[in-house]
C-alpha cells in the first residue's frame, strides 16, 4: 500500500520548533520510500520521519533529509509490527519569506494478505448472528 504526505512548511519555522505532522500507516513493512521537493525549497527546508521516537528517515542518524528536487526512491526493508502504526513527519523551514514543500510516499507491504469483501462478510456474519439469524 503507497501512503502519502505532502506539506507545505510555513516559512520561519525553525529547527527548534519543526512543524509536525502524522502519517497513519499499516502494519506490514516499508520496502521503499519516495521522496522529493519543489526546486524552491534549495537547503533551507528539511525533514525527517521518526516512528514510535526512532529516527527511520535518514536512518538510525540524527540528521534532517535534505530537499530531493525529483522523485528518489530509496529502497527500505523496515518492519512496522507494534500499534500504533503511525508515522511522524518534521520540517523546518529557513525560509523568512516563503512556504515550501515536502512529498514523502511510503510503500508498506502488509504483514497479511487482504480479500476483498473478507471484511464486509465478517461483519454481516456477526450482525446476523447478534439478531439470531441463520
């Protein structure tokens, strides 16, 4: 499954105080990143993505992403397995004047397989069985 952020970073917005934004995600394993920025944003925006208050993007490094001006995939192969499976974005902005933007995709390889309709029959069964219907 791809998930998706983008988000433009108000300008002013230091290192101290990064803007933050959350990415809910599946369990399962990230198996590739894409990521890039406006030609705008040169050096003065960056970010990072941290899960559960471990850095993965760099990862493991204490370090900020710097603005990629194209479409970069960057293989991973990072499981996701304790809830909750959200992901955290931070940005700053250097910028005095302007806003800029991040795009981060996230390709997550679910733990299990999904059928289609699997879940709405789940439910109907158990509605049906609430009501004492066969």
């Amino acid at each position: 499954m791809l998930y998706k952020k983008h988000r433009d970073v108000p300008a002013n917005t230091p290192i101290a105080a990064p803007d933050w934004q959350k990415l809910q995600v599946c369990q399962g394993t990230i198996e590739e990143w894409i990521v890039f920025c406006p030609d705008e944003c040169a050096d003065i925006m960056k970010f990072k993505v941290m899960f559960q208050g471990h850095q993965i993007l760099p990862f493991n490094r204490d370090e900020w992403m710097d603005a990629l001006r194209s479409p970069i995939p960057i293989k991973e192969n990072l499981e996701l397995k304790v809830s909750p499976y959200v992901l955290d974005v931070y940005a700053y902005n250097l910028d005095d004047s302007y806003s800029h933007e991040y795009n981060i995709y996230a390709d997550i390889l679910r733990t299990e397989a999904v059928t289609p309709g699997d879940e709405t029959a789940g439910l109907w069964d158990k509605i049906k069985g609430f009501i004492g219907v066969e």
